[in-house]
C-alpha cells in the first residue's frame, strides 16, 4: 500500500510537464525480463487454402473482384508462406536468439467453418505441433495468439463479432486449443487488439468485413468479444489450469493520450481517452464493468437521441461475475502519441464522439511509412506508467512495438534502429522505476502482408523480397541491434547501434 501511494505521486509530478524526450540512460531491465518478436497467422502463412483450411474474412476480404480493399491489391495466398516454411522462420528466431516468439493461430485452419458444432482439422493441429516443437527444441517459449482478426467466413455470416452466439463459437475453440496443445504451450493471448477488430472491421470499414456501423455495432462487438475472453478465460481455470500451469491474457492497443496543453481539462481528456480506448476492455475483465465515465457519457448521449436504451450494452450479473477478474496478464500493442483536448462530441454518436476527446500529432515527430505511426518515445514510458496506476499495478507484457519502412526500403533501416533504442530505453526507464513490464515484443519479425495496406508497408526486422520465390528472410540492421540489446537486456553501455 505504501509503495502504490508513492507511485502515485511519482505519477502526479511525472504527468505535470510536457512530454519530451529525457537523456539516454545506461542500464539494463530486472533481471529474467523476456525478449522476443511477434507475427500474426494471416499477415505470414499464406497456405490460405491448403490442408483444409477454411476461408476467413481476410481471404473474402481481400479476394474481392473489384481490388477496392487493399491498397496493391494484394492479399495473404502466400504471403511469407510461412506455412510451407517453419524452420526458415525458426532459422532466424534462433539466430536472433530470443526468449519467445508470439504468433498466431488461424481459427479457420483448426476449426474450418469455426462453430460450435463444427469438425475439427487434424492437419490444421498438426501444422501447429510441428511449429511448437520446433520452437520448444530451440529454447524459444511460444506465446500463442488465439485470435488475430482472421475470423473463419461461416462466423462472420452467421453475424460475427457484434452476435453474441460467436462468444460461445470462440469458447470452444478456445477448449480445443487448451486441450490439443497446452502440454505446449503455457501463455496464450486470447485477442489480439479488440479496439481494432471492432472499430476498423465493424465501425470505419478499413478493415474486414468492412461494416460502418459506428453508432451501436461496434459496441455490440467489444461486448462480444468481453464475454468470449471471459468464458476462455474461465475454461482454463476449471478445466486445464491445474494441469498445464499456464496464464491466459489478452492484448490490447492504445496510443498515448499526452494532454496537448498542461491544464485540468486536458488532463482529464487525458484519462477519458484512455478509457475509452485501452480501459473500454481493460475496464470490464479487471472490475466486471465498463469504465465509469464511458457508462455515464454513452447512457446520458443515447437518452439525448431520444433512445430507449444505451447504445452501450450492460452485463448482467451472471456475466459480470464471468468476465471479472479473468487477465493473467495484460498486453500492450503500442506504436505512437496523440496530443489530445476536449470537445463535445454530440452529433457524432458511436466510440469518437462519445469520448468528448480529439486527438493531434505533433507535425514536428519524426514520421514513417504509416501516416498513423509518428515517432514517439517517451509516450511509451508514459503509457506503462498509466496502466500500472489504473489497474492496481498488474504485470505487463509489451507485445507489439514497431516502425513502417515504403515498400522500397532495404535491410539498411537506421531510422527504425533508432526508434527501437529510444523506445526500448524509454520502457527501462519505466521498469527501473518499479513499472512491473516483464517482456517486450518487437513487431514484426518480417516484412510481411500488412492488412489493408497490403505490401507497400514494411515492418519487419528482416527484410523479405516478395518477389523472389525463394522468399529468403534477410536480416535488417535493425534485427542485428536488438540482438544485441536482447542480449545484454538493456543497455549497459549506451545505445549499441550509432546511426548517426
Ligand atoms: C469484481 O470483483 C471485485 C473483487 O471480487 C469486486 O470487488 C467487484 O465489486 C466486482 N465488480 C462488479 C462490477 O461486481
Ligand atoms: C426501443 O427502440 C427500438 C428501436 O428504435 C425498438 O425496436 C424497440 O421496440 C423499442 N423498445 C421499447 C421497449 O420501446
Ligand atoms: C524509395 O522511394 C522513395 C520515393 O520514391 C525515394 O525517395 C527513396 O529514395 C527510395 N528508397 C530506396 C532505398 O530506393
Ligand atoms: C527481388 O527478387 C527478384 C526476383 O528474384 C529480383 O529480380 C530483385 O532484384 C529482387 N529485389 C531485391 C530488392 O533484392
Ligand atoms: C554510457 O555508456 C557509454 C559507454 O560505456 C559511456 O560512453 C557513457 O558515458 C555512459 N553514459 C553515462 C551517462 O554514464
């Protein structure tokens, strides 16, 4: 107790200046901290229809006749052909010599047409044994993603995320993951950033299935997407937990939320932005309840639409006690830093204007590939910080953090060598301050299909030519730096990579 009051006035003094960048420190994180690189089944696997493998909203997505979806056209039949290439993706894993790996699992390759009742491919668990193996006999721990926005077609047409029959549909999917390979594998991420499923699949459209329904849909679909953990998250604990010992979590994305002028209200858009985005799910599995402010602000805008009920749905008391409580751990997927204020957003009903809050970047930030993605360390430092103090101190897994290079780039990245030394030494500064943060995660291992973007984006720390058949996995600079940070766990002599 003593120590948590501390840290919240560290807190309260450290948020009470602008964000900025402080000196480079030497050092290095707690000891046992975990390195590793992340990927996700659609963006790497290709083999979209081999063993089995049923369609998913991405291959409807993406092989759709008019090429209106994907920037290049482009779409994931083959992409790194990862699943024709384990042990090139392990070759380069091992000589990074990292502690995990995380990927993902594709729901339409175990479970072909995804529901309830629906067979179950033995091939699709045989791909996946073989891939864990090989990771296991390289001393590299898997940390599986259950779900990584490639939804099996059969789901999606029955209603998909906004449905609340797929929560059931994602249980049991879960149980067959839990039951065919968790003598394996001992961390599982449940989903991979809800935000985006929901707001881009169901609310923008950007994403597949390119619904735009912004105003209820979207929440309908978190709510779905709460419960689906929630029942996961309990099947472990009855039924496996003692047995295999694992920890079950989820992943969630934000940016930071930096007030863009140091006064009350920004600081308190601060905070509402934050809940809307990162606590909208954190919220419910951590206290069984949507944050308080987004409950008051969504019921008072929906009665003032002249509404019969919230366009944000509750849950009942036998779901209440099902989600809450229910994260091992959490993870953090974060990239970069909105300057935010307040401002009413009447008129614009659905998760943006509910908010009151409006975000900027910084046109001074050093840019990248992705327009979204501005170069912003110390947000990194700030976010943790916050996480920690909202959700009474939980154990953080950074799963996600990484730089967009064009389609031209080449293994010659200094600017990305450059965001990850400032953005990892930002996060030790954090850890050195008591942050719990256990791991950290660099996306991407590969160059590989970046959704809706398609090739013309690169995040990967090895480069790969799509053109080139043999799709050879070459390291970047950048790959070589953060083995060499991943080994020393920090930085004891200073940034190791000079760009300059
Ligand atoms: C969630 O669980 C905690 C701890 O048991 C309890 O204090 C809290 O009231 C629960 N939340 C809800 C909304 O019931
Ligand atoms: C509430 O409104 C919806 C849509 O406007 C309508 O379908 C429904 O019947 C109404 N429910 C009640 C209880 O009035
Ligand atoms: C990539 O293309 C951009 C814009 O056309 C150009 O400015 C840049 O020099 C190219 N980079 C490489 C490595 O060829
Ligand atoms: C990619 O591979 C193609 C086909 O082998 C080759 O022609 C091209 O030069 C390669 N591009 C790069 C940047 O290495
Ligand atoms: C960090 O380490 C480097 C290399 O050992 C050294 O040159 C530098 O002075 C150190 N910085 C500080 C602030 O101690």
């Amino acid at each position: 107790m003593q120590k948590f009051a501390t840290f919240l006035l560290f807190l309260a003094v450290w948020t009470s200046g602008h964000g900025q960048d402080t000196p480079f420190l030497n050092g290095t994180f707690p000891p046992g901290f975990l390195w590793g690189v992340a990927t996700s089944s659609y963006q790497i696997e290709g083999g979209w229809d081999q063993d089995g493998k049923g369609p998913n909203v991405w291959d409807t997505w993406t092989h759709d006749s008019t090429c209106s979806n994907v920037q290049d056209c482009s779409n994931g039949d083959v992409a790194c052909d990862s699943y024709n290439r384990i042990m090139q993706d392990i070759a380069i894993l091992k000589e990074m010599n990292v502690d995990f790996y995380r990927f993902s699992i594709a729901w339409s390759r175990i479970i072909p047409n995804g529901g309830i009742d629906e067979p179950v491919n033995p091939a699709g668990i045989r791909y996946y044994r073989h891939l864990i193996n090989a990771l296991l006999g390289n001393g590299i721990k898997p940390f599986v993603t259950m779900f990584h926005w490639d939804t099996p077609q059969a789901i999606e047409d029955a209603g998909g995320w906004p449905t609340e029959a797929t929560a059931q549909a994602f249980a049991r999917y879960a149980r067959v993951l839990y039951a065919e390979l968790g003598d394996l594998v001992k961390d599982w991420i449940t989903f991979n950033e809800p935000w985006v499923i929901c707001v881009l699949g169901y609310g923008t459209g950007v994403n597949a299935p390119g619904r735009t329904e912004m105003a209820e849909t979207v929440y309908q679909c978190g709510h779905t997407i709460i419960k689906a953990h929630g029942l996961a998250y309990r099947i472990y604990e009855t039924e496996f937990k003692d047995q295999q010992q694992g920890q079950v979590g989820i992943t969630l994305n934000t940016d930071w939320n930096e007030p863009d002028v140091d006064d009350a209200e920004h600081r308190d858009a601060s905070d509402r932005g934050l809940r809307f985005s990162f606590g909208w799910f954190a919220h419910p599995l951590y206290f069984g309840e949507y944050p308080p402010i987004m409950r008051e602000l969504v019921d008072q805008k929906s009665i003032n639409e002249g509404r019969n009920s919230s366009r944000l749905p509750s849950f009942d008391l036998l779901w209440t006690e099902i989600i809450n409580g229910t994260l091992d751990f959490i993870g953090l997927n974060t990239y970069t830093t909105q300057l935010v204020r307040p401002v009413n957003g009447d008129g614009n009903p659905g998760l943006f204007g509910d908010s009151n809050v409006a975000g900027r970047q910084d046109p001074a930030w050093e840019s990248s590939a992705a327009s979204w993605l501005k170069v912003v360390p110390w947000g990194l430092n700030k976010l943790v910080r916050w996480i920690y103090a909202e959700y009474n101190q939980p154990p953080i897994y950074v799963t996600e953090n990484g730089f967009a290079d064009p389609q031209n780039a080449t293994v010659n990245d200094p600017r990305r060598v450059n965001y990850y030394q400032q953005y990892i030494n930002e996060l030790m500064k954090a850890t050195l301050d008591g942050v719990d943060v256990k791991a950290y995660t660099a996306w991407s291992l590969m160059d590989n299909m970046e959704w809706s973007a398609g090739y013309t984006q690169r995040f990967g720390i090895h480069h790969v030519n799509f053109s080139d058949p043999s799709l050879t996995r070459v390291p970047k600079m950048s790959a070589i730096c953060l083995t060499q940070i991943f080994s020393d766990n920090g930085f004891p002599n200073g940034p190791p990579c000079n760009i300059n």
